[in-house]
C-alpha cells in the first residue's frame, strides 16, 4: 500500500511546529475560520492550525506516481492584546522549524518546500478576539500509486 504523501506531510509538520515557542503547545489541521468562529474557550492562547490549501498535479510520473504540489496555510492564532510582536515572533519561529530547501522534511519523496511569496497579518476585527498570520507553504512531492 502506497504512503498517503500528504497526510505523511502534515503530521511530519505537526510534530515539528510542536518547537515554536508559546504557539507550538497546540498545533493541528483544521479550517481557521472554523476555529475562530466556534468561540472555544478551552483554546489556549496562541496556537497554529493546519488549513490545507490547493493541490496542483505537475507532473505525471509513468504509471507508477504523480509529482504534486500541496499549499498548506500556516496560520499562528493569538486572542494576546499586544498581537502584532507576539505574531511577529511566531511568524520567526515556524520559519526556524521548517527551515532548508525541503522544510527539514525527513519524509522520503518530498522534492522542495517553500513559502510562498504573500503572507497575511490579520489582526483582530472589531469584536473579535483572535489575531492572525497566514504563511501559505507549498511542498513539492512525488506520491507513488504502488
């Protein structure tokens, strides 16, 4: 049975978010909006969430495997009043835990990985608590059908 590349990918990001100081004691993969919008008082304070984006097929690979390429939004969540250092910081460390021409990725298959040129700060909105910044990933890989 063949690794599922992209689930391969998001726990191996899980794990190495897990790193990013104050942000990385709650990380995992789920629609932002969702999450902010469900008023869940038990969230802690700072936190990333998983959000995954587009997949582009690239390449075909014969008939054993395709090369694609995944965009996962990175989104660091904090409801701290001063957001702006506290998300600045967060931005910095997520940087760090995936540094490298492949993000650090142990998982064989993966080919390159980078942020993609835009990110997006969004501070909170009136009468919202939650204070974010989007770093959209793109992670080239080649998933195998065998």
């Amino acid at each position: 049975m063949p690794i599922d590349m992209q689930s391969a990918i998001v726990a191996e990001i899980i794990a190495r978010l897990a790193d990013v100081e104050a942000f990385g004691q709650l990380v995992f993969e789920d629609s932002v909006l969702r999450v902010l919008d469900s008023e869940d008082d038990t969230l802690p304070d700072d936190f990333i969430v998983i959000q995954p984006g587009l997949t582009e097929e690239l390449e075909r690979v014969g008939p054993g495997g395709v090369r694609e390429r995944l965009t996962l939004n990175l989104t660091a969540v904090t409801r701290r009043r001063e957001f702006a250092p506290v998300l600045r910081a967060a931005r910095l460390g997520i940087k760090i835990a995936l540094a490298g021409q492949k993000a650090g990725f142990a998982q064989q298959g993966v080919l390159s990985a980078a942020f993609a040129s835009a990110e997006t700060p969004m501070p909170p909105g009136e009468g919202r608590r939650w204070g974010c910044h989007v770093m959209p990933l793109q992670i080239t890989y080649l998933q195998t059908f065998k």
